[in-house]
C-alpha cells in the first residue's frame, strides 16, 4: 500500500498536476508516512476522483453538445458519433472547435458574397423594374438593357464633343443646349425667309403667298396651253417656237 501510495504522492507532486490535487493534511487527519518521512495528504483524493468522474461525464456530455452545434455550421464535417467511442479526449473537442472557428472565419471572408434570398430579391426587383413577366425574360432583357445603354452612352458622348461640353455634364444641360441651338436655328431661318421674301413682318409675308396663289394658277394654265398649242414639252423651246412662227 505504502509502495502505490508513494506513487500517487509522486503523480500528484508532478508539476503536470494541477495545484488543487494535493494538499496537506490539516488537524488529526490521519496521515501516510513514506519512507523517506515526508507526507502525503490523501484526505480529499475520492472527492477530487469523484470531481473528475463527474467532469468525465460531463465531457461526453459537452461533446454532444459541440457535436449538434458543428452539424449546424459545418454540415460537411463528418465526425464520428459520441456513442459509437469509448472515451472523449479533450483532443476531439478542440478538433470540433477548431472547425466551427474555421469554418466562422470562412463565412466572415465571404460576407461579401449575397445569400440566395438577397439574389432573389434582386432578379424580382429587376423583374418589376424592366417589365419581365417570367425568369426565361430576364436574360434577354438584361442584354436589351445593356445594348440600349451603350448606344445612349455613346450618344451623349458624341453630342458632349459636338456641343464642346465637358463630359461630366448631365444630361439636362445637354437638353438645354440643343434646345438653345434649335431656337438660334429657327431665328436664323425666319431671318432668311424674310430676307427671301422681302419683307420684315408676317402680314407680308401673307400677302406675298396670296398673291402667289392668285397669279401662279392662270400663269400655270397658260404654260400648259402653249405647251400643247406648239407641241413641245419643254418651257425653254417656247420662245424659240414663237419666233420661228413671225
């Protein structure tokens, strides 16, 4: 007994042991006496195994509990079930933590990545916007899209160097510029029809296209007969035919 005493007391006195095992013996405890004299105080050693057992089952327990959390977060892990061991180590749950961080630091690096409810929030969203009644529609409708922007793209870059603006105007000023120069345009051409016409108001004007449709319709009538009187068809040999006649 003295010979497997001193060597618990040897186990316990190792620096691997934690502080708590061994303690000596206080008031009339009886106390083992080892050969060499010193002693060893055993009194609270079946509470502390009966502490470990306890610990031991909880650890069963505790992997279990690890276990059920790792399937929820790491449903490729494929750990061994809890009944089919005979002992939990406390390597096996270090091994189950260590994946279920592995596994948070996975999912924290790819935050950025949308789920599947975002994505299809997003083609629903799409769906409404662009007027697409069906999944088949969006593809072809994305493309529409995409073709109908780069020709606008490029329409407002031509009409950005054609009207000398800078290229980070937006498009009302563009707006605002072409209607601007279509209303130079019209003055410039109301100037040339005046100008044309001879006269500077609009009464005028009236009156130059009244008398032009007074006179143009009998002088119409009348090239026609003549036309026809010399037989030529053509007004510039009318002149030359009536010569030819004196």
């Amino acid at each position: 007994v003295l010979k497997v005493l001193s060597h618990i007391d040897s186990i316990l006195r190792s620096p691997r042991a934690p502080p708590l095992i061994y303690r000596r013996s206080k008031g009339p405890v009886q106390n083992y006496i080892k050969e060499n004299g010193q002693e060893c105080g055993f009194e609270h050693l079946p509470l502390t195994i009966e502490m470990w057992a306890d610990q031991l089952m909880a650890l069963k327990d505790l992997h279990r509990s690890l276990r059920k959390l790792s399937l929820e977060l790491v449903p490729c892990h494929t750990a061994d079930p809890p009944d089919n061991r005979e002992s939990i180590r406390v390597e096996d749950l270090q091994f189950i933590v260590d994946a279920i961080l592995e596994e948070i630091e996975n999912k924290e690096k790819n935050s950025q990545t949308p789920s599947l409810p975002t994505l299809f929030a997003i083609v629903s969203h799409f769906q409404k916007l662009f007027d697409v009644n069906s999944l088949n529609g969006v593809y072809p409708r994305m493309n529409e899209v995409y073709t109908k922007l780069g020709e606008m793209t490029n329409a407002m870059r031509n009409l950005h160097e054609l009207l000398e603006l800078d290229s980070s105007a937006p498009p009302t000023v563009v707006v605002d510029t072409v209607g601007k120069l279509c209303d130079i345009i019209n003055e410039n051409m109301m100037e040339q029809v005046q100008q044309l016409l001879g006269t500077q108001d609009i009464h005028s004007i009236i009156n130059k296209l009244e008398e032009h449709e007074c006179f143009f319709p009998p002088f119409q009538a009348l090239i026609q007969d003549l036309l026809c009187l010399l037989e030529i068809s053509n007004l510039d040999d009318i002149l030359p035919t009536v010569q030819n006649l004196k």
